[in-house]
C-alpha cells in the first residue's frame, strides 16, 4: 500500500517540513495538509516519518544556535527558564494518544490554521518590554502545549506569549528555538518507547533511502530557514504570516472539511 509514496514525496515534505518549523505558520500543520492532499493519510501512519522530519531540523538547530545553548547550559536562570517553560507538557502525557487521532481529522486543520492566523495577527503588535521571569517562562510553556494541535503554530504562540510577558522579539524568538530542541527530543523519545512497545509494527515499509531523503531534506532547508529567521525576520511582518495562515485555513476548511 505503500509503494505510491516516492522519493520525490518524501524530499518533498522533508522540505516544507524544514522550512514551516521555523516559521510561524504550523509545520506539523503543513505535512498533514500535503500528507492529506496527495492521499496518503489515510493509508499510512506517518507518525513515525514526522518525527524523523522533526529531528532533521533538531540537528539544523543544534548547529546554528550551538552557542544560545551553551549559554542555557552555562547560565543557571536561562536553564531555569527553559526547565519552567517545559513543565506544562509533562501534564499533557496522558492525553498524547488521544491527541495523536487529531492528526487523522483534517476537517479540524482549517480551524487550527485560522486559529494561528489570530495568534500572528495579535502578536505584531508591541506589549512593551518587562524583564524575563520565571512567571512569563511558564507562560510561553502553557502556549507551546497548544501546537500539539496540528495546524497550530508553536513558534508563533510561544512568540506572542513571550511578548505579552514583555520579553524582546529577538528574545523571544531564540528561546522559542531553544524550547523546541527538549520538545522534539522528548517527542522522539516517546515514540521510540511506543515503537519498542509495538515492535515497530506501525512503522511504514518505506525504502531507507525514502527516510533519507526526507530527514536530509528537511535538515538542510532548516539550516536555511533557521539562519535567514535569525538574520532577517522581524515582528511586523507577522502580519504577512498571519495572512498566510488564514488563506491556508480557508483553503483547508474547503478541501477537507465541506
């Protein structure tokens, strides 16, 4: 059943997979949509193959902001920081199963996709600058548990909490990064505890050069991504985003959902 999914499709979402993780506009999101869109969600579980796009571009992220994590791991208040912001996804374990069907529902990827679309929108604006706290730290950590929604930005609600809290746009968007390197961590650490489990029957029967291509594909158009983000992004042009999402809900509500 798996022999329509090629090479090409693999490098493919590998690709959109790089470049939407560090945009604010849901990658989780957008490989559900092209998984949808070419027909293949319903016949096969592309949990694992994700996951496997998501740790390319944990390795693009540990390359490029090697020395933000030294500093987290050197300095004892941004390690805090970092620890406190993690604490809201451990009381989300036991829903994980149940979260996971979500992704087989793209009727509900329009609404999650406007729902980002709100969440640029209102985190263009400026909230003033207020130093960094413990307080706002868990903040940024109850928004990030929101993109265990597909569809759902985690750049852009950990964005907009952190600017809510006061912190600067740079801030804000390097402490975003650095919180995804434990959350994709922990994320393949879960499923390769569920694999175990299973004796990776939910694995798809894919070429290995198919899951190479897409973890190479989605790590160097993360380098890409992530280093012109740092060099060129800024807060206003959330709103060009926030466009974006919003047309890309509509046009999921359309396909999907009527």
């Amino acid at each position: 059943m798996n022999d329509s999914f090629s090479f090409i499709h693999a490098l493919f979402l590998g690709i959109v997979q790089g470049l939407t993780e560090f945009l604010p506009v849901s990658s989780s999101g957008h490989l559900a949509f092209f998984q949808t869109l070419f027909g293949f969600s319903k016949e096969i579980n592309f949990v694992f193959f994700n996951v496997l796009c998501h740790a390319g571009t944990l390795f693009a992220i540990l390359i490029v902001l090697k020395k933000d994590i030294l500093k987290a791991l050197t300095s004892k208040n941004e390690f805090l920081l970092l620890t406190t912001a993690l604490l809201p996804l451990f009381f989300l374990l036991p829903f994980m199963s149940a979260i996971k069907e979500l992704f087989k529902k793209t009727e509900w990827l329009g609404l999650f996709f406007i729902g980002t679309a709100l969440i640029l929108y209102l985190g263009s604006f400026n909230y003033g600058t207020r130093p960094k706290t413990f307080k706002s730290a868990l903040f940024i950590g109850i928004s990030q548990s929101l993109a265990l929604f597909p569809g759902i930005s985690r750049s852009g609600a950990t964005l907009l909490s952190a600017r809510v809290s006061g912190w600067t746009f740079d801030q804000a968007l390097r402490f975003s990064f650095l919180l995804s390197i434990p959350t994709i961590f922990g994320a393949l650490f879960l499923e390769a505890l569920h694999l175990i489990k299973e004796g990776g029957s939910s694995i798809p029967n894919f070429s290995i050069s198919i899951y190479f291509a897409a973890f190479t594909a989605s790590f160097l158009s993360g380098l890409f991504s992530l280093k012109w983000i740092l060099k060129r992004f800024r807060q206003k042009e959330l709103r060009l985003f926030s466009l974006y999402c919003f047309l890309m809900g509509l046009l999921s509500l359309y396909l999907f959902a009527f």
